[in-house]
C-alpha cells in the first residue's frame, strides 16, 4: 500500500533536521517501509516567526505492506528524532488514502504566503479521519499537513543533502573551498547558490550544529549527484539523500500581498521618497491604489539593495516579499526580496533598465529564485529513479561518471 508521511518541526536551534529524521526513515525502516523515489523537501512561508531555521517541511511517500505497524514505527521516529527539549514541536501525518491530498492543496498554498492556524489543520485531519502524531504544542502539524500537497506538479527543484556522523555533529565541516567553488563553475547553471563570488564564500555548507554536511541544489537529480562527486572533504560521511523541493521557485510570491504581518507576495505601483539610511539600508514608499506602503531593502541584501537605491520617484516597479510586524521602534514594513522596473518615471534617461532585481545569492532565502532559474521552470516535470539517489549504511552509493 502506498502512503504519504507528512514531518515538520523536529529541530531546533540547537540541532537536528527534518530532512535528517526523513532519512534515518529511509535507512531505519526498511523493513516495514520502503521510501519512494523521490522524497520532497518543502519550504513554507519564510516570514513566520515561530518557523524552524529554514521552516522546511518534509513529505515521503513510502510502500509498506502494513500501514498500522508503518505509522507506530514512524512515530517512534519522530519521538527518537526531535528535539523536543529544545523547542521543536513535532507533527506527523499519515495519509492512507493519497486521493485526498487534493484536500490539503489549499492548506499548502495558504501555509506558502500566509499564517495558518494548527486550529484548521486539526479541523482538516479530523473530518477526513486522518491519522497524525504531535510533540509539543502541535505547531508542526501545520507544515506535515501542508508538505503533502507538494509534488512535481509545482515548478520544483532537486537538491542532495549529505549527513554527517554523529560525532562530528557540533563540529567544523571539514570542506575543501576551492573544489566547491571548481563544482560551481563546472556545473552552473544546472545547480546554483554553491558558491558567493563576490564574497568568495561557500554557501552550500552550513555552519550550525545540525547534522548536514551540504547540500547541493540543482535541476536533476543526475545533475546534483555528479555535482557532489566534484567535492573534496576529508571528513567521512554518513551517507546522502536526493530530494524534489519547491526551493529557488518564488513559490511564496506568487499571490498578490495582503498588508497583513507575516504575509508573503507582490504588489505594484509608483515609487516615491527613496532614501538610504544608517547602515546603507534603502527605503522607498510604493503609492499602490493611493495608499502608502513602506518598503525596505537591508544592506545585506546587496546587489538588490544598490538597485533600490537607484530608483527615482514615479517610477514604476512590481515588488516582492514579507511584510514584517509593526513594534514599538518600527512601523509596518515591506521587507523586499526582489522587484521588476516597469517602467520610468522621468522622461530622462534611466538609471535602472526593464527587468528583475533580486538580492546577492549570499542573501537569498531558500525559496528565492536565482535569475538563471527564469524561463527554465519545471513544472509537471518527473525525473526518473536514479541509481545512487539514496546512500547510507549498507545501501551502495552510485554516482554517475
């Protein structure tokens, strides 16, 4: 029987992945469920402020003959692989029957742009008798519910996540800079965010205590598993998983915003008072229907930030991003991500020409898409079972030459 399982909110501050809980399922549960080809990875609203580090949900499809002993083991999982103690509020969700997922779409759309309340995720999981696990206060169920939606019918992405040992989790990841940035220039623009030219910084290795090496992100899952083989590192690995991610689609941005804290998406208009403020920050106000609405591109936003900054007032641009709360030192805000010059305001010659600006890749969220990611969407999409695409204890790692 084919079932889908629905994970969010394992980690903390402190440690652990969810991408690293779908893995030991894939490695640990062989035997009572097989994890499908190809697990998805999906980033939700990065404007929440109770998220996880990268609020990444994560949704396998797995086979198993027996779906009762299937759903305790991978609750005894989550249990084994949360960090609960540090704040992580873990939900599970095991969707039997995969007819239903129809019903979560709008959960997922609404969880990309916006704030949901666990309230109507429990109403959902409820009507449909909908079997679920949580820890904590339940946050987790929002992002395991929404992740079942995601698959490659959405524009969607590859990337190949590499784990460390655990005892080398808290540690430096010994990585070799310059195979990285060799890995970069050999396979752009079929991966992209490996490497920041500008700052000659790796970006496709972490630095916290969790459990991931590196992760390469690209367009195939052939194009990611040739890229790693292109890393050196001295530190012995505990194995690898490829998974399908709504990551670098913009999904987050595609509705038009509502002025609500939190909220995700674009809107239009003429802009006006650019200025650049202490610590090379850009203001500028967007006129949209007659109401004022203040934006801001932060310094380390970089190239995006010097393209606010030469803007001129009355021209006309489409902006994209969160609005962030108000608070007692700041009013409610528009926090950019990327905007599109539509046209000029003046009748001299422009400084900024027709197109998208985006932010410094260094910069850019997990959900951004990179301009080389433009007219090269894939949705619809489904990349053949690749040999090698999982890689652990006592399964053998192909990579293809």
């Amino acid at each position: 029987m084919r079932c889908l399982v629905g994970l969010d909110d394992t980690d903390s501050s402190r440690g652990y992945c969810t991408t690293y809980l779908g893995y030991r399922i894939a490695i640990d549960l062989k035997d009572v469920a097989t994890v499908l080809p190809y697990p998805r990875l999906v980033r939700l609203n990065p404007n929440i402020p109770f998220k996880t580090r990268g609020n990444a949900a994560v949704c396998l499809q797995i086979e198993t003959p027996d779906p009762d002993l299937a759903y305790e083991r991978l609750c005894s999982k989550v249990a084994q692989f949360s960090d609960v103690e540090g704040g992580a509020n873990s939900g599970l969700v095991f969707l039997e029957d995969q007819s239903l997922t129809s019903f979560f779409e709008p959960l997922y759309l609404d969880a990309l742009s916006g704030l949901v309340s666990p309230r109507r995720v429990a109403r959902l999981l409820g009507e449909h008798r909908v079997r679920h696990f949580e820890l904590g206060n339940g946050m987790g169920m929002v992002g395991a519910a929404s992740s079942l939606a995601f698959d490659e019918r959405f524009d969607h992405t590859y990337e190949l996540i590499a784990y460390r040992l655990r005892n080398s989790w808290g540690t430096a990841r010994v990585l070799d800079s310059s195979s990285a940035k060799a890995m970069d220039a050999a396979t752009f623009p079929k991966t992209f965010n490996n490497y920041d030219h500008q700052k000659r910084k790796v970006l496709l290795a972490p630095h916290g205590p969790d459990p991931v090496f590196a992760g390469v992100r690209g367009d195939s899952p052939s194009t990611v598993l040739g890229a790693f083989g292109l890393l050196r590192h001295e530190e012995e690995l505990e194995g690898h998983m490829v998974y399908l991610s709504n990551q670098h689609t913009d999904a987050h941005l595609q509705r038009e915003l509502e002025w609500k804290a939190y909220s995700s998406g674009w809107t239009k208009g003429r802009v006006s008072d650019v200025r650049v403020g202490p610590g090379g920050h850009a203001y500028f106000t967007i006129l949209s229907d007659g109401a004022p609405l203040p934006c801001a591109a932060y310094e380390p936003t970089g190239d995006l930030r010097r393209s606010v900054a030469l803007l001129r007032s009355g021209d006309r641009v489409k902006v994209y991003g969160g609005v962030r709360r108000p608070s007692s030192r700041h009013s409610k805000v528009l926090n950019v991500e990327k905007f599109e010059f539509v046209s000029p305001g003046t009748k001299s010659k422009p400084v900024l020409y027709p197109g998208t600006y985006i932010a410094s890749p260094r910069a850019n969220r997990h959900l951004t898409k990179p301009l080389v990611r433009y007219g090269q969407e894939n949705p619809g999409l489904q990349s053949p079972e690749l040999s090698g695409w999982l890689s652990g204890p006592a399964i053998e790692a192909q990579v293809p030459a």
